[in-house]
C-alpha cells in the first residue's frame, strides 16, 4: 500500500509539470499520510503557548539603509509600460545561517499612499507566490507564449492595494540559505521566518507601518496565513519592536482541516458527476476520515477505484482543457503559463532585473515548488480550525472564498468545514453580482464572510479575473459583495 502511494505522488508529480506545481500537494497527503496512524488531537500551534509572555524573543531587524532604492526594478524585461514602481529582492531573516527570503512588491498604479498593504502567500506547502500569485494570478503582468514578453493584466490586485509577494519558506523559489542547500522547513518555522521578514521589510518600507495591513493567499496558505496572523497578533500586544496593523486575513480554497476536505472531497466527486454512486456508496461506508486510524483496505479499494473512474481531468479546475491537448478550445487562461512562468524566470536577464542569483551563485534552477521540502515538511496540524476560531474572536475580518469548481479544495469541503466552526449566522446565503450577472455566493458569520465565485477553479485570479478583483476590493473594503435586486 505505501509503495502505491509513493507510485502515485510520482505520476502527479509528473503529469503536474504541464500546469502547475502544486498539483500534488493535496494527493500526496491522501494517499501517505492517511497510511498511517494521525494524531487527531488539536495541540495547536499556538493556542496554548501563545499566552505565555516568557515565549517571546526578539527577532532579528538588520540595517536596511539604501535597500529599498537598491530593490527598485527599473524594468523587467519585455513589459509594457506601467505607471506604478516595483520593487524585488532579499530580506535577511536569518544573519548567521544566512537565510534571505525573496520578495516581489508591487505599488498600487494609482494613489498608492491611500491605499493599503497586502501580503500575498501561495500554499503547497513550498509553493512560489512569485511564480503562482504574482505572474500567473493576481500581478500585473502575466507572460506571453514567447517566454520572454509580459502583457498586462487588467484585473491585477494592484489595482486596489500594494502587493507584497513573498517566497516563504527559506528553500522556495529564489529564497536561499548560503549555509545549507539541504532545506527542510514546517508550519511553525515558516510563521517566524514570515514574521521576521515582515518586521524588516517594514523598517526597509517606513511608509507603510501604520498602513492597514491584510493577508491573503489560497490553499495551503489556510495553514500559514492564521498562524502568521495568531504570530502577529500576540506579538503586537508583548514586542516593543514594530506593531503590524492587520485588520484581516482572507484565503481562497482553503486547506484548513483534513476530515471535512476529504469527506468534501469525495462528495463533491458524486455530486459534479464524476464517481459513479456505488464508488461513492463505498466510500461513504468504508472510510472513516475522522478515525485516527489508517484507512482500511476497503476503504482504500475504493478510493482508487474513484481516482481511475475520474479519469485524467485537470483537478484544479474540473472543467479546464488541459495544456497539452493542442485542439483547445480558448477557454481565456492558458492552461500553459505555468511554462512560460517557469522559461521567463530562469531567463538570466530577468534574475538580474529582480536582483537575484546576479553573480550566478544560486545553483539549480527556480521551481514553482520545492519537491523535496514538500515531502520532508515537519508539522503539518490536521486542523487549523482552532486558530482560526482565537481569530474570529480578535476580531480581525475573516474571510474565506472558494472557486466552485476545484476538485483540490473543493467547495464542499469548506462549507463543511464552517460548520464544524459552528458560527452564527448572520446574513444568509445568496448571490452576489458583478460585470451583469451572478459572480457567486456569498453567507456572512459572526466575524466571518464565506463567498464562492461561480466558474473557476482552484487558482480564483486566473480563472475568473474581474470577478477576483471584484471580491478582493469588497474584502478590503469591509463591504458586503454587491447585488443587483
Ligand atoms: C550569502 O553569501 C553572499 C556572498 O558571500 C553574500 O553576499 C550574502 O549577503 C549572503 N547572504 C546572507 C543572507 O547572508
Ligand atoms: C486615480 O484615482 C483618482 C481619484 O481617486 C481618479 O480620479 C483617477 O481617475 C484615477 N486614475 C486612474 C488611472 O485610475
Ligand atoms: C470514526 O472514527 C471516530 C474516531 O475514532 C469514531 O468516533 C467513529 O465512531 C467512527 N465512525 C464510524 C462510522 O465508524
Ligand atoms: C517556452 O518554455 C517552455 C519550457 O518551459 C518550452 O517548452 C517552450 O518550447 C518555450 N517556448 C518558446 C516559444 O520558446
Ligand atoms: C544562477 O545563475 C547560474 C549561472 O548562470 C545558473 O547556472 C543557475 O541556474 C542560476 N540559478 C537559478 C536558481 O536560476
Ligand atoms: C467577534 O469579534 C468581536 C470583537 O470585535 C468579539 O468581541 C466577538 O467575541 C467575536 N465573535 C465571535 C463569535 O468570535
């Protein structure tokens, strides 16, 4: 059975180069950690040390004269012309094992003093916001099939805030030790490492310190983003080092609890059509994803029977062609860019723009994600829930949102995943419009907003671009999704 389920990350791993990197993420963790025994208690990071004031420790803030004007991309290579500045290099996080995350930070193009800041993190876990986040979703450029020129991406989030893009974990994308090039990272690790680059990149970036601060991602960011928010918001009430001003977090198909995503999982399989209703029937049966117990026989006999009846559909976005079928029909995303991503970043000239590997010294080639890290990741919680439960009660906005036709998160996983919250309701579910017809739905909390958006996939700014603009402007707004009566 693990030898199955090695054999089958590895067919993902592959088939997942021709669109994206994460593609496995979700799989992998199906079909090896459920082998085993899991720890179903909820010690979670954070809820019951974060309490304690003896727990903080200063983090590390190096001198960061000059960097901002020695981070400012003059141009990068093939794109249009903008009116907004762009900023990319390296935040020290770690001086003596020489640990440096990148970063990618792009001003709003108009007013940019009034509006607000915005981190964006991809998931995976070790997954690049540079390659995913900003070239293939929300940035303002997205690269052409030449691999060497960008066009411009009207519906950027940049449009409404100032985006900071960070590749977190150290090991990820062009972030880097000088002492190690053997990474191995976690949750936990990768909440301080994110939490120090912040307070430096503040102290590079003054003017944004009192700025409305918020966190958005998708995915695995469903970890990383509520522990970084439970990390910032206890060390703002015991640091007299610099306070962050967040005031929201909101995450796109969230991974956030294992029972509810994978019972969601197979329910939505039967429910799009997909599985037939004995597979379904089995599973239902057989499988005990609240047990702590691995996955029985039978179980597991007919979880491979669904994973052969769905076939070789794209499993973040149910309806997309796939990228190597050339008789496509123009669906209005590439099912492609992920390789011309991949071409235009190891491009050298390009490195040299965004102040990489200007020497060379950075061995190997920039990945989307880091395999290996992926595999030797050392604490992953099987529910995030109660974190995100201490932030609901802080206050903070929260809001989740899912595109409806991801099969890796799907929206039933979440919707069961709210439930297990157990949060009142406060405005009940409906629809909300945008651009002259139904964009999704949205159901407000207490203190939390759930919204899908109708007809995209996984990757929410990829698939249904205005719509994604629309939503994040609301998010940042503290505004109810607009609808026409
Ligand atoms: C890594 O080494 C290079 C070359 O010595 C140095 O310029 C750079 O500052 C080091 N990085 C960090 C994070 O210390
Ligand atoms: C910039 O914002 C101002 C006021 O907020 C608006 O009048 C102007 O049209 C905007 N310009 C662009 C290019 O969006
Ligand atoms: C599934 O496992 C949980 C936890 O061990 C147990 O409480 C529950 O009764 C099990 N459900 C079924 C249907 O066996
Ligand atoms: C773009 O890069 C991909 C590899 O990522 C390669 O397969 C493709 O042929 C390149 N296209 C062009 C036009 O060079
Ligand atoms: C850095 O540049 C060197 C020399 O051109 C190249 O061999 C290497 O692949 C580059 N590293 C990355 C991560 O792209
Ligand atoms: C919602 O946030 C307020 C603080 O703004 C808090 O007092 C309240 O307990 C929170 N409610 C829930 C259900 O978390």
């Amino acid at each position: 059975m693990r030898f199955l389920a090695i054999l089958f990350l590895f067919y993902f791993v592959s088939f997942a180069q021709c669109y994206e990197g994460i593609m496995f993420d979700l799989l992998y963790n199906a079909r090896t950690s459920m082998q085993e025994k899991r720890p179903m208690n909820i010690d979670e990071y954070g809820n019951n040390n974060n309490n304690n004031e003896a727990e903080y420790e200063a983090v590390y803030v190096g001198p960061q004269d000059g960097l901002k004007e020695a981070d400012k991309i003059v141009a990068l290579p093939g794109q249009p012309e903008v009116f907004f500045d762009q900023y990319s290099g390296y935040v020290t996080v770690d001086p003596n094992d020489e640990k440096a995350l990148f970063y990618y930070f792009v001003e709003s193009d108009n007013s940019s003093s009034t509006k607000p800041l915005v981190l964006w993190i991809n998931g995976g876990p070790a997954c690049s916001s540079l390659g995913n986040g900003a070239m293939m979703e929300l940035g303002p450029f997205r690269v052409n099939k030449d691999n060497k020129t960008l066009w411009l991406n009207k519906f950027a989030w940049n449009n409404v805030a100032n985006i900071i893009f960070l590749e977190s974990p150290i090991g990820v994308g062009f972030s880097y030790s000088n002492k190690s090039t053997d990474y191995t990272s976690g949750d936990e690790q990768t909440a301080a490492e994110s939490y120090t680059f912040l307070i430096n990149w503040l102290e590079r970036f003054p003017e944004y310190k009192a700025r409305d601060f918020f966190i958005a991602g998708e995915s695995y960011a469903g970890h990383y983003i509520p522990q970084l928010a439970q990390l910032i918001l206890h060390n703002n009430k015991i640091t007299n080092q610099a306070v962050i001003n967040l005031k929201g977090i909101a995450i796109g198909n969230p991974y956030i609890d294992d029972e509810t995503l994978y019972i969601g999982k197979y329910d939505y399989l039967w429910s799009h059509a997909l599985i037939s209703d004995e597979i379904h029937k089995g599973i239902v049966l057989n499988c005990n994803f609240s047990s702590p117990e691995p996955l029985s026989d039978e179980c597991n006999k007919y979880l491979s029977q669904a994973e052969k009846a769905r076939g070789n559909i794209f499993y973040y976005d149910i309806y997309a062609p796939l990228c190597d079928v050339p008789s496509n029909p123009d669906s209005g995303f590439d099912p492609c860019t992920d390789q011309y991503i991949f071409s235009y970043l190891n491009n050298r000239e390009v490195q040299k723009s965004l102040h990489v590997n200007v020497t060379g010294q950075l061995p190997g080639t920039w990945m989307v994600c880091n395999y290996d890290m992926l595999v030797s990741w050392k604490d992953r919680h099987h529910t995030v829930l109660p974190t995100i439960m201490n932030l609901l009660s802080s206050g903070i906005r929260v809001w989740l949102y899912s595109g409806d036709t991801d099969l890796q998160v799907p929206v039933t996983s979440t919707r069961y995943a709210i439930k297990k919250l157990g949060v009142t309701l406060k405005t009940p579910w409906t629809h909300w419009d945008s651009q002259g017809e139904v964009s999704g739905y949205v159901v407000e909390y207490q203190n939390l907003t759930f919204a899908t958006v109708r007809g995209s996939g996984h990757y929410v700014p990829s698939y249904q671009p205005a719509r994604a603009l629309e939503l994040c402007s609301s998010f940042l707004n503290g505004r109810f999704l607009s609808q026409y009566s």
